[in-house]
C-alpha cells in the first residue's frame, strides 16, 4: 500500500510547512530542544516512510498484501 506511505509524506511534509517559521523564533534553551527534537522525530518519520515508499523495507503488517498467498481453511 504505496499510497499510504506517500499520503503519510505529504503530511509531515505539512506539519514541516508550519513549523519551520516557528522554528527560527526559537529564543530560549527549551525551545531549541523541543525544536530539535522535533525535527529529529521529523527525519525518522520521513525517512521511515520514504524507506518504504522505495520498497526498501517491509511495509506496516496491516499495509501488506496477501493476495498472493492460499488461504486455507482451518
């Protein structure tokens, strides 16, 4: 499910879209962290979901596709 790593991109790249004018007014040592966090937690969501955008990793196991695959009854 491609379309559902792609939408989740197009999302944080949103979120990023508002966040980056605040992220420059950041005055005190707090701030900086929260910011700095945040874009460290922004990279691992991106890059996760461009990872799987590539096919470089296993989608989520409720994204995969078993069509392929007998079911057989039990």
């Amino acid at each position: 499910m491609r379309q559902y790593a792609f939408l989740r991109l197009l999302l944080a790249a949103f979120f990023l879209y508002f966040a980056w004018p605040l992220i420059s007014q950041a005055s005190s040592q707090l701030e900086m962290i929260f910011w700095g966090a945040w874009l460290v937690f922004f990279v691992l969501v991106f890059g996760a979901n461009f990872a799987t955008l590539l096919k470089m990793s296993e989608p989520p196991v409720m994204e995969q596709d078993y069509d392929n695959y007998r079911q057989t009854g039990v």
